[in-house]
C-alpha cells in the first residue's frame, strides 16, 4: 500500500482520489476554509492547518512527512510548502493554476484588461524554483497545452472525478417549491463562466422558466468586482439567487431541477457539469469542437450543447429544452453517457496511483536531494519576509476572507 502525503485541495478533486484509491493511503491535509469553501469542500477525514503562517504549516509537514512515500499537491499555497518542507511532489494544476500562474509578470485572462495577480521578481523566481524542483506535474486535457509551455514532461490526465457516491441519478431531490421550469445554476457569476453571455442570451428567450443561481462569484481583483457588480445590476427577471449550496446537499439540488446551466466560455465542462451529468439532468454547457477530449486514445467530441458561444443560438436552446422533453431527456442521456466514460472514478484513481507507483519507484524517498543549507537558507528567508512583509501587507485581505476573530486565532 503506497502512502501518500496530500497538501491542498480545489473541488474535492484530491477528497475524490482518497475514497476512491484502491493501492494507496491518501493523507489529506488542507487550509483552513475560507468563505465559500466552508460549503463547497467535504471535510470527512480530512486535516486541516491550524495555522495561516506558512512557518507554522511547513513545521506540522515536518513533523509528519516521514510516514510517507510521496507527496502530491494542489494551489501554489500547497506547492510552497511542500518545496520549503524538502519534499519530493507533484503538483496537480486545477483551476486557474497553471493558465495565470505566479511565476509570469502580471498574468492575465484574455477577458479582463487588468492582471489577475502582481508578484515581485523575487517572488515569481521564487515560484518557478517551485515548479521546477516538482518530481511532476499534471493537469486536466482541457490545460495541458498551457502545462507545456512550462515543463515539457508534463502529465496529462485524461478521465477527471466524479464522485458517484455523491452524484448519481438514485438520489432524492430536495423539497422545494416548483413553480415553473427551473433551471440550477451552481457555478460562479462572472465572465470566467461567460456570464455575459449568458445574461444577453436571456433577454431574449421566448419560453417561460426560472433560473435559481448560488450567489458565488469569481472575484480576484478590483476589476473582477466591479463586472459583477454590474451583472448584478443588469441580472435577467428569470434569475433568483439563492444561498450557496452545500456540496453533500448538491446532488439533491441537481435532481430537484429539471436542467442545468453550465458555462459559456471555456469550451469545456468543469466539475459542476459533470456532477450533474451522472444526475441525468439535462445540462446547457458550451463546447469547443476544435479542442476535443482524449478517452482511452481516441479523440471525443462531448454533446454538450451549445456548440458556439452566440447568444442567440443559447437562447433557442434554452427555449428547446424548456419546451421539448424528447429533446432534454435525449440530451441528458448522450452527457451522461459520455461523463460515465470520462469520469468512472475506479478508473481515474487507477490512472492517478499508476502515476504515483512509477514516481515512487525512481524517487526512493520522499525527501528531495536539495542542499539542506539551501533549504534552511530558503526557509530563513521566508519566515523575514512572512514576519515583517506579508503579516503587514496581506492581514486586511486576510482578515476580510477568514474574519477578525479567525484570523487572529489562526495567526496566534
């Protein structure tokens, strides 16, 4: 049985693998939740830091990191501390992660006009000493070519999770009060999911539905904030917000609605789509047919539909599904049918510990071949910085995401 040292984790993605895993011991330790991931992480026997400091996480890897074979982590957060802890580690990129990455001056997503994040010179050699001293590192289809402009042995995963446990086409929906046709929104509000396209498209469909959408938003900067600020302004009558949902209650949501409405900009589907698909919803996610998905060789189209990002062809096809049932409940069979090929969990861990058995049998031990002068030099230097820069610089940022009574807690 392998053992393995988890650090971090993005949409259970790591939770998944460790109830899945049929040769290997998965050790999950996370960060202390923050706003909306208090409800859309599971938390069943998983550690958590009991501190913000990152002098103090690297101190409880320490003192634990011996009972393990390897380490995997997830978050640039994680991926520090398991390089200033001396580990060998993969990191796995989700998210965001590797497509505006810390180590590249002022990344940018190609819809907003500002950088997504600003880190010194020093901080973005820093991170690239991070990446590079991983013994891997992977990444889902949909960012593998970005992975390759960074490291040319990048791992590509082909299968992604879904935890059947949770999400399957068995389960009970919530009780709710249904007026009309309802469509669940579960994701964030903002342009990264193509909201605006969203919200053009709405305008003008002709049937009658509802669209209860989680009041979550994807808000990293200034600019951010104030384009869904706007949204909300210009926020469509068939759209009620509702509180963010709990992600053991999600499936229940998900069989309460009649449909799903995914992203718009992407081209692929992301964690919330593929959820409600082994659910059997119908589910409205826009596919880019020029980058297609990789199972067992062979390149794949997923049949979710729309197939272009036009507002007009999204608003027939909301009007299709709310009006057609033949059409959504042939639709919702074709994703699932194509989500339970991508997506069998036994077959995604089973991809993952092959991963992790070649990893161990060429790095013997945990422990990486870095200089320990080097690496107490680095840690010496961090904790300064942490002291006397970051504790000053990031405590209102930190204090506005955790609260002022945890933070000061976490920070004690």
């Amino acid at each position: 049985m392998m053992k393995i040292l988890a650090i971090g984790d993005t949409a259970d993605n790591i939770y998944d693998l460790k109830t899945f895993a049929q040769r290997s011991h998965i050790h999950l330790i996370t960060f202390p939740p923050k706003k909306a991931e208090k409800k859309t992480l599971s938390k069943k026997g998983v550690e958590v830091f009991d501190s913000l400091l990152i002098s103090k996480q690297i101190k409880k890897i320490n003192e634990i990191k011996n009972n393990f074979d390897l380490c995997i982590v997830v978050s640039w957060s994680a991926a520090r501390i398991a390089y200033l802890a001396g580990l060998n580690y993969i990191i796995f990129f989700a998210g965001n992660d590797i497509r505006t990455p810390p180590f590249v001056k002022n990344p940018r997503d190609p819809y907003l006009n500002n950088p997504v994040s600003s880190h010194n010179f020093l901080e973005r050699q820093f991170y690239k000493a991070v990446l590079e001293t991983a013994v891997a590192c992977a990444v889902g289809n949909a960012e593998f070519d970005q992975l390759l402009k960074y490291r040319k042995d990048g791992i590509r995963l082909d299968r992604v999770f879904v935890n059947t446990k949770n999400f399957n086409e068995n389960i009970s929906p919530i009780n709710l009060k249904k007026e009309k046709f309802t469509f669940l929104a579960a994701q964030k509000i903002g342009l990264e999911k193509g909201y605006e396209i969203i919200w053009e498209a709405l305008k003008i469909c002709k049937s009658d539905f509802e669209i209860l959408q989680v009041e979550w938003f994807t808000e990293r900067t200034s600019e951010e904030a104030e384009i869904n600020k706007k949204l909300l302004q210009e926020k469509p009558h068939q759209v009620k917000l509702i509180p963010l949902i709990k992600r053991e209650e999600l499936g229940k949501y998900y069989q309460f609605a009649d449909a799903i409405l995914g992203q718009m900009r992407s081209g692929f589907q992301s964690g919330i789509e593929r959820d409600a698909a082994y659910c059997k919803r119908p589910i409205i996610c826009y596919t880019d047919e020029s980058r297609p998905m990789i199972i067992d060789n062979k390149k794949v189209i997923p049949p979710f539909l729309p197939k272009s990002k036009d507002p007009k062809e999204l608003s027939e096809l909301i009007d299709r599904i709310v009006e057609s049932k033949p059409f959504r409940n042939k639709l919702a069979e074709d994703e699932f049918q194509y989500i339970r090929n991508l997506s069998d969990p036994e077959k995604v861990a089973n991809d993952w510990e092959n991963i992790f058995e070649n990893l161990i049998q060429k790095h013997k031990t945990i422990h990486n071949k870095k200089s320990k002068i080097i690496l107490k030099i680095e840690n010496w230097f961090v904790n300064i910085v942490e002291k006397y820069i970051y504790s000053k610089t990031m405590k209102s940022k930190n204090i506005e995401s955790w609260g002022e009574d945890e933070y000061t807690k976490l920070t004690s």
